[in-house]
C-alpha cells in the first residue's frame, strides 16, 4: 500500500487545489522510484507531463464473471427443479372413502377344556403353531397358556 505524503507548503496552506495534489503525488513518485531520498523542498517540481487523476473502473476477473452470471444461474435452475418437481411428479397419498378390505383379526370365545393349542390350529392352520400361539398371547396380552372357559380372544384371520 502506498501512502500519500504532502509537502509542507501545501498541508500548511488553506486549501490546496487539486492540481497541486496530483503535482505532489507526481513529485513523490519521482523520488521514490529514482532511489532518492524522499524528503522534498518548500516548492514541489512540476512533472514533465500533466498528471491527471482518473477514477478505477471495476474490472471483473474471469473467476468474478463466471461467479457473477453463474450463481444466479445455477439458483434459477434449482427453484425450476423444485417446481417441476412439485407440479409434474404424482401424488403419493391417495385418499379414498372405499371400505377397508377383511379384517385383521377375529373373535373367539374359549370352550371348556379347550387348549391354546387347538385355538391356534383352527385359527391358521397353514402356519406354524406355536407362531400363531404367539401371536394370540400378544394380541390379547396372555402371560401364560391357561384359559378359562367362556374368555373371548382376539386370533389372527387367515
């Protein structure tokens, strides 16, 4: 970074014109680039040729552009996909009013001297037993096998 230093004539005088700015700026760099000292007279030497101050126009790198037009680019993309995506694709829930299909379980009341076992060979008798045994005690929150008769039970439908 490069500073500014103004000779004394001009920091103590009222108000500089800019010519005498750009002059002493001018002055500066002369000495500097030249080896010399730096330290300057009461009076600054014009320079040879008029300096003119000129304002910096913005320049963009490649990287700058390519971040510039890109960005919005690549969010418009992304929004579109969203739409797309919530217009074109199906719903996945279809709500209906149509009855629900069998039930799940059904109810059965215990004769006397009927066993667990028997219930869960007339409820499902393709599957294995002792699964549908299982089933049965938890369906109906049994913590042993003993019934009594007259208890209703839930069991599985096949």
């Amino acid at each position: 970074m490069t500073a500014l230093i103004m000779p004394r004539s001009l920091r103590r005088g009222a108000a500089a014109p800019s010519s005498g700015v750009v002059a002493a700026t001018a002055s500066w760099r002369a000495g500097h680039s030249s080896g010399g000292t730096g330290h300057h007279s009461a009076a600054a030497p014009t320079p040879s040729r008029p300096v003119t101050a000129r304002a910096s126009a913005l320049r963009l790198t490649r990287r700058g552009r390519l971040l510039l037009i890109g960005l919005p680019f690549v969010a418009g993309a992304a929004a579109l996909l969203v739409v797309a995506a919530v217009f074109l694709l199906p719903a996945t829930v279809n709500a209906s009013t149509d009855p629900v299909g069998s039930p799940v379980t059904r109810s059965v009341t215990v004769q006397a001297d009927q066993s667990l076992w028997e219930i869960a060979v007339a409820a499902d008798p393709q599957r294995d037993t002792r699964e549908v045994m299982s089933d049965i005690a938890e369906l109906n929150g049994l913590s042993s096998p003993q019934l009594s008769a007259g208890q209703v039970l839930e069991v599985p439908a096949h």
